[in-house]
C-alpha cells in the first residue's frame, strides 16, 4: 500500500502564494506520475498538474504559468509551488500517485486526504 500526505494549504489572499507538498510512503514503484487535483464544492475534481519520475511535467491551462510543480524522487516527495493564487483556484487539493509495473501498466492509484486551499480577502 501507499500512503499520501498533503500540507501546506490554508488560507491566503488574491494574488499571495502557498506551497503544498505531498509525503508518498509504502511500496513505491520506479515508473509512477504524481499529480495535483483539486475540487471546489459543487465541481468535479480536475488535474491542475502532473510530473513523472523522469520530470515530464503537465499543467492545467487555468494554472500555467502561475503553478510550478516539482519532485524530489529520493523522498517521495513532491510539490506544488502556487503564485498569483486566485480565488477561483480556492478548493481541496489532492495529491495522487499513479504507478505500475511498466509504462503499459498503471494499475495503482493512490489519493491523499487533501488539503484546503482558500484564496479570499
């Protein structure tokens, strides 16, 4: 089993930034892609960004160019650096592992609890 670990949420004002992280433990697998999710109330959760272990990074268009994601693979841990926080970006993020035994077959998924995010004056 793995298990997922976010902090770093909280409350922050239009256009101030925060740095969520996420702790991975348990059995992790060299060919894995970590990514953040969040969901506001009311919607559906959504990717706002993803990187694998070689740094093949995506990002939502609504984050691009405010959000920077990062790993750092000998601790399983990885980042999301947020910038010019808006308050359509106020929800949970989740943080999610991805991973199996080849590129052809992801067959875990992983979520963390999340943590809030809410961008407000």
């Amino acid at each position: 089993q793995v298990q997922l670990v976010e902090s770093g949420g909280g409350l922050v004002q239009p256009g101030g930034s925060l740095r969520l992280s996420c702790a991975a433990s348990g059995t992790i697998l060299s060919i894995n892609v970590m990514g953040w999710y969040r969901q506001a109330p009311g919607k559906q959760r959504e990717l706002v960004a993803s990187i694998t272990g070689g740094g093949s990074i995506n990002y939502a268009d609504s984050v691009k160019g405010r959000f920077t994601i990062s790993r750092d693979n000998a601790q399983n841990t990885m980042y999301l650096q947020m910038k010019s926080l808006k308050p359509e970006d106020t929800a949970v993020y989740y943080c999610n592992l991805a991973q199996g035994g080849s590129y052809y077959s992801f067959n875990s998924n992983y979520w963390g609890q999340g943590t809030q995010v809410t961008v407000s004056s």
